[in-house]
C-alpha cells in the first residue's frame, strides 16, 4: 500500500496518518512513514517525542560534476533502502519514520537533507515496505513531486465549505495527474448525521471513513502524546481502525502479498 494524506491546512491530515501508520504496523506489516511537511506534525501523531530527525549529512555528497540530477546525492553506495534502514527513526510499533527535515535545521544541512529525502522517496524498492505519508496542506504538488510515491490519496476533509473546496479542488488535480492515482475522501471531526454523506456529496469522492470529532485528540497534541497512545478505546482512533482494514486489502507495491 502507498497512501498519502491530502487536505486542506488543519483538516486532521497529520493526526490520522500518524495513527494510521501504526495500526497498520500493528497488523505485522512493515510500514514506513513519511512526512514531507516542513512544518511539524506526523512525529507527534506517532508518539515521537523528537520532530526533527533530517537525514545525516555523512549520509550525502555533492553530485559529481559529471552525473546529471540535483546537486546533492545519498553518499556513493548508499541506497534509498539501506538510508532509511540506518537513518530513518523508530517510531511506536516499528514504524520507521523519515522526514523531509524541519525549517529550523541549518538552512544548507537542510537542502542537502532535502534532496536526499527526495531521492529515496523517487527509489525506494516497491516490495520493502508500506508507505503512509502526510503530505503538507493545500493543492501544491500531491500527485507529482513530493508526493508521487503514493498511489491513493486520501483527502481529509472537514465538514466546512473552505475543506469541502479543497477537497473538491484536490480531485480535479487528480482526474489531471499524468498517472493513474486513486483519491478517496476521509470526513474528519464528523458530529452530525449527515455530515459524511454531505462531503460525499460536495467534494464528489467516495468517503471510506468517518472520523467523529474527538476532542481528547487536542488534548493530545497539547501533551505531546500520541492520539493513539492517549485515547486507544474512541471512536476517532476506531473509525482509522476499519479505514485501515477497508484498504488493507492493497499488497505490496509490485509484490505477491
Ligand atoms: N477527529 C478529530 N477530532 C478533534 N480534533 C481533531 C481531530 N482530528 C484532528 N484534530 C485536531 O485538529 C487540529 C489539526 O489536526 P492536524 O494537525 O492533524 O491537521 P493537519 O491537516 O495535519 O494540519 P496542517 O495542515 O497544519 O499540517 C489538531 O489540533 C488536532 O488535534
Ligand atoms: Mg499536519
């Protein structure tokens, strides 16, 4: 399974693909997780207590002058499995977690970070590993770029008419994608009845999951635990349950599973 996490600013993309990431961990599957957000987000969802962990820089070189490609390369030898093998952090579960490296880092340690992170996600082999990533908020480069890694996207959307715009948005750009990608929408922070048909209906997607509104969640985040870890028995953290089971059914990537 390759999925990321798509939305507008706020929608709850980080909080759900970090439990996602786990209870598909839970299932005995090995399941990388990725966040391309400058910003912080899925570590904390994870039960990570550290938000920036960017790729060493013993682990990448300046590209020489005759290779075409980015200026920076992962070290000669190095491959995109063994970087994330040796570098990428163990989160709750084993889920490894790699990220794109936070803007606070020194800015050219994090370029160099950067570019490494985008050649592993570009090479990483398609029968290793289960990848949930949390893309940033908005429309900018899901399907290409950043996020061309996943095959199904998940949109997050609020019942709110600025989220069910994004999400509306987010799949036109993805009938546009110059490669097949599946999107489905998550309704998130769900309290009334019809609010999941509603995002059906307006965002013109298929909701595989309803996420009630769960306010131990902020309360998570403001104690810098995971929702996992701190509400396991809730309704929210279940309903990721069966959204788990319903795609579960994906293999490996290229694989026999
Ligand atoms: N089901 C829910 N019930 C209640 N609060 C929620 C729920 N899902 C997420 N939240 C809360 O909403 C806020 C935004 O969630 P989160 O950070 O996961 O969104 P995001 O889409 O990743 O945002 P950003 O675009 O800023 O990265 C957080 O305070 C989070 O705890
Ligand atoms: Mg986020």
């Amino acid at each position: 399974m390759r999925v990321a996490f798509v939305g507008k600013g706020g929608a709850g993309k980080s909080a759900i693909s970090g439990t996602f990431a786990r209870l598909l961990a839970r299932r005995g599957h090995p399941v990388l997780a990725i966040d391309s957000d400058p910003l912080p987000g899925m570590a904390y969802s994870l039960g990570l207590d550290r938000d920036d962990a960017p790729l060493p820089d013993e682990a990448i070189e300046d590209r020489p002058d005759d290779e075409e490609g980015p200026r920076y390369r992962l070290r000669a030898g190095l491959s995109a499995a063994e970087a994330v093998e040796r570098h990428a952090a163990t989160a709750p579960d084993g889920v490894r977690f790699l990220q794109f490296g936070k803007i606070r880092t020194d800015p050219r340690a994090l370029f160099r970070s950067q570019l490494a992170f985008r050649q592993i996600i570009k090479e990483l082999p398609d029968d290793r590993w289960h990848l949930v990533g949390d893309l940033p908020g908005g429309t900018r480069q899901p399907f290409t770029g950043w996020g061309a890694y996943a095959d199904t996207y998940l949109v997050v959307v609020e019942p709110m008419a600025k989220s069910l715009l994004s999400a509306r948005r987010l799949a036109r750009l993805a009938s546009a994608a110059e490669r097949p990608v599946q999107v489905l929408a998550v309704a998130n922070k769900v309290s009334e009845s019809g609010d999941a048909e509603m995002v059906a209906r307006r965002s013109g997607l298929e909701v595989v999951a309803s996420v009630p509104l769960e306010p131990a969640f902020a309360a998570a985040e403001r104690a810098g635990r995971a929702p996992l870890d701190l509400v396991p028995e809730s309704a929210a953290v279940g309903a990721v349950s069966l959204l788990v089971d319903r795609l579960d059914r994906q293999p490996l990537r290229g694989a026999a599973t």
